[in-house]
C-alpha cells in the first residue's frame, strides 16, 4: 500500500526532473507537501475529466 509520505515523494522526484514551466527544481525542492499536492492536482485535473469535450449539452427528456 503506497502512503501519502510515498506519493508525494514520488510526486516530487517527478517535478524535480521535469518541473512544470515557469518552475525551477528549486522551486519544487522547497515546496511543502500540501503546496506539492495542489499543484499537482491542478496540473492533472484535466486528465480525470470524463465527460469528455468541454461545453454545454442539451439532452433530450425520454
């Protein structure tokens, strides 16, 4: 079972290599874990998107 501790170490040595831009390894070296945790959700969020394509859908009543 992978703990939070785990995650976010894994999370962090993978931001460390390839940090997203306008960041520096620096930057994310010296991140405390919930700063680490919000920007990676924020970096993902699109990916767990299910609906699909963005905008609105009328469907119609049965």
């Amino acid at each position: 079972m992978i703990t939070t501790n785990d995650f976010t170490e894994e999370l962090r040595k993978r931001y460390i290599q390839n940090p997203p831009e306008g960041m520096t390894s620096d930057d994310i070296k010296n991140m405390s874990v919930d700063d680490l945790l919000d920007m990676h959700y924020f970096l993902t969020e699109e990916d767990d998107d299910d609906d699909g394509e963005e905008g609105f859908y009328i469907f119609p009543m049965p």
